[in-house]
C-alpha cells in the first residue's frame, strides 16, 4: 500500500494467531531498540522535535518498528460490523461484512491502481463500473478501521505534520500524560482532520484520542480510551475504545491460507 495506505484515517466512525497476553509497561528506551525512521513525506521541518521523540517512544512501548513491519496478518471485528484480515507483506485485505452479505478482496499491489474482487449476495460482481464503485467503499472502510487499530504506529506517515501540546491530564481518567497533535496535508480521505493524542507519561501507551472533523475546531467529534492493551504477537494493540467502538477478535500471525485473499 506504498502510497494509497501511508495514511489511515477516521472518516466513518460512527458507522455502525497469536493469543493475546497482559501488556508488559516496563519497555527498553528507544536508543536500546531498533529506530522508526519516518515515512517518505512526512513533515519533520514542520514539527516539533519533542512530539517527534515522544511519537518514537510511542512506537517503541508499542512493541516497535521492526515487530510491527514484520507482523504478517493482522485481522480483527470493526465495531461488530464487519471482519478484516490484512496481509501486510502482499499488500493484500479481506472484508466480510455479514449484514450486506458481501465480501470484499482488495489488491493494492499495483500502486497505480486498486484492484480486486466482490461478491454480493454468492454472486461475483463483473460489471467494470459498479466493481470500481465497490473497491473504492471497501478501500475507505479500509482505511478507517486500520487506523483505529494502528495508529500508535502511523505518527510519522506522509503528508504528517506533529505538534507538541504540552503535559496535561488526559480526560478519560485524568493520567498524566504528553499531548501532542496530528494535522495532514493532503493526504488520505479526510485531510481536513486533526488528532490529538494523550500520550502516558510512564509507559508511553496512549491513554485517549480526540478526533476533530475540521483542523480549525475547537471541540472534538469524537473522543475515546484506549483500553484493553494486549502483546499480539509482540505488537501492542488497543481494542476497548469504550462504549460501542470495540476492536474484537485482534489477532497477528505469521502464517495464513493463501486463499483468504483470493477465494469468497
């Protein structure tokens, strides 16, 4: 997904392997593990130094760079709504979305062109134009619920721009932590949005998460916890967002049948 996937946005939010483990809080610093260089793009002259070292640290009490680059599959449950198996090497994602009885195949390794399959109530799509249509929703779906399983790990993306807050309690349960905020220049389905991110200061997990619609907002759309931390297979990962906005079922494997992204 080298341009199409850089960035993972929260466009849709209010639509509606390896065993986990306890989290372990007590992580190396980030000189002692392996570094998280930024992506191709991202706006390291336009952001502040501190945010930039507290967005690393973020990586490295998340498991880090090298274990989440090498993580293989990663699937899991959006909300109830609809199942997600991704294969990160392949470029490759399966969307089960029981309720339309439709399942999406995704190829992004083309990175001129999204390509794929879908079928909708046992039947395959062929018609060129109506199958373009499908792929381009499922892609968005794609998109947004990717980045509220891994955005811990997409701070420096393409087209970032990071800015250090200040030291605040984060307003779920008043944790001291590190506020830093993203914003996006034209980039993904949503450039307009604006993050902003409590971040622990003792173990570097991230406590809470703000959402503005409009970069210029003042009150967010949407804030949620970051509950229910978990080891998937060496990468930390969040599924209880509070309320109705559960991740189940997260798993990370090395191993998958090819034919999940290529059989219905």
């Amino acid at each position: 997904m080298k341009t199409r996937l850089t960035l993972l946005f929260l466009p849709l939010v209010l639509f509606c392997a390896c065993g986990p483990t306890d989290p372990d809080t007590t992580a190396a610093p980030a000189a002692d593990v392996d570094s998280n260089p930024p992506a191709e793009g991202f706006d390291e002259a336009g952001s502040d130094p501190q945010a930039i070292a507290i967005a690393d640290s973020v990586v490295v009490h998340h498991g880090g760079r090298r274990a989440y680059d090498q993580a293989r599959y990663i699937s899991w449950n959006f909300f109830g709504a609809r199942d997600l198996v991704w294969d990160k090497a392949e470029d490759r994602v399966r969307i089960e979305v029981p309720q339309d009885s439709i399942i999406y195949l995704l190829d992004y390794s083309d990175e001129d062109r999204l390509t794929g399959a879908v079928q909708k109530m046992g039947q395959e799509m062929t018609d060129p134009d109506s199958l373009d249509i499908y792929l381009q929703s499922a892609n968005s779906m794609f998109i947004n619920d990717s980045y509220w399983l891994v955005q811990p790990f997409k701070l420096k993306d393409s087209g970032v721009t990071l800015k250090y807050i200040g030291q605040e309690t984060d307003p779920q349960k008043a944790r001291p932590s590190e506020v830093i905020e993203l914003t996006f220049d034209e980039v993904g389905d949503t450039p307009g949005n604006r993050y902003r991110l409590y971040v622990d200061q003792d173990n570097y997990l991230v406590n809470t998460w703000q959402f503005y619609r409009n970069a210029a907002d003042t009150v967010p759309a949407l804030e949620t916890p970051f509950n229910g931390y978990k080891d998937y297979n060496g990468i930390m990962l969040s599924g209880d967002r509070g309320g109705r906005f559960q991740l189940d079922d997260i798993a990370v494997r090395d191993t998958l049948d090819d034919r999940v992204f290529t059989e219905f």
